[in-house]
C-alpha cells in the first residue's frame, strides 16, 4: 500500500476527482522576479551575482511555462509578476538525473501533482496542499509532505517528497524549521524576494 506521509499527522492517500473554475488576474510582464544562481547535487539553490547576460537566461511569462536546467550549471530566470493568490510556480528536482524544472500552473484549476520518480522532490507554494496522484508506472514509495518555514518563520508552502531516506532518498531539509516554528508562523511577505523564498527557502 502506498502511503502519505504528512510530518506530525499520518494520512493515506486521497485521489478525488474535481473541477473548479476561478477567474484569473492576468501577470504582468512588465514586472519580473530575477533569480540568478545555481543548485547543486541536492537540489539546494545557492544565489549567485552575475552582470547582465552572464547566465544563461529562461523565461516564465505564462501559465503552463516550463523550464529545466542542470545541478551545477549557474542560471537566470525571469519571472513574470504573477499574482500568487491565483498562481504558484513550482520548484521540482529529481535526484536521480540531478535534475530540476520550474513550471507556472494555475491554483485552482490545475492543481493536481502526478509523482513519477522516486527520490522527486517538489516544492509548492502557500496554500491549499495540491492534490497528489502516483503514475502508474512509478515505483512503490511513500510520500512525504513537510510544511515549509523559512528562518524567519514565514510559511513558505510544501516539500513533497516521493521516497524515503530508508529507501536510499535525500532527507527533506525543512523538518528543523518545522520545530522551531511550532510556536511562531507568518505569513510569507510578498515583497521582491517572494518567489526565490517560495522556490528555494533559506
């Protein structure tokens, strides 16, 4: 049986089918986030100072966008200001490639996760928690979701994890923030560092 594990309460896995339809607020592409930096191995995000068109440069201007890059290797990304009450961009790294992508969707009427490889990791932003599906074709691991806290206590969204450490899978790196926010949870500002606090954390 695959389970879900969410830190501090043990759930199963709840697939419900939906259809939820919300008017959207448009991004404005005239507004962007720049991110500049690099992930290593882990999928840990390092910022990086670089002068204009140093770094190779993506783009994430519109729903569904997506991009890719390689742990190692330095990037630009550019987003567009999207409103996060109606969208989130998700962070998601597979450890096996040593791999990641960012991609835009639509909270509501796009909110479903499809876990594919183990050892993924995805992170989510504010909110309510996605719905979960498993590939078919995907190995049977646990799932492990983690509320995400910066060092400041600001609630950034969800790490879900799809594999174990038992089952030879990095550990999520937020169950210490976690702890130390017990007693104390922000909200996260939205202010020009929301979108890399909200991708990467700390």
């Amino acid at each position: 049986m695959r389970n879900i594990i969410l830190i501090v309460i043990l759930v199963n896995l709840l697939i419900l089918p939906g259809c939820k339809n919300l008017q959207q607020k448009k991004a404005n592409s005239e507004e962007t986030t720049i991110i500049k930096g690099v992930v290593n191995k882990d999928g840990d995000f390092t910022e990086r100072k670089a002068k204009a068109g140093e770094l190779p440069k993506q783009y994430l201007s519109g729903l569904n966008d997506e991009v890719s890059f390689e742990a190692g290797k330095p990037f630009e990304l550019v987003i567009s200001d999207f409103d996060p009450d109606f969208y989130d961009v998700r962070y998601t790294f597979d450890d096996n490639s040593k791999t990641g992508s960012f991609k835009v969707v639509n909270k509501e009427e796009n909110d479903v996760i499809i876990l594919k490889n183990k050892c993924e990791r995805i992170n989510v932003g504010p909110g309510k928690l996605p719905e979960i599906k498993i590939d078919q074709a995907a190995p049977k691991e646990q799932v492990i979701i983690t509320p995400r806290y910066n060092k400041e206590c600001e609630f950034l969204g969800y790490e879900i994890r799809f594999g174990s450490t038992t089952r030879g899978c990095k550990d999520g790196k937020y169950l210490k923030p976690l702890s130390d926010c017990r007693s104390e949870k922000k909200t996260v500002r939205r202010n020009k560092e929301y979108w890399q606090q909200v991708l990467f954390g700390d």
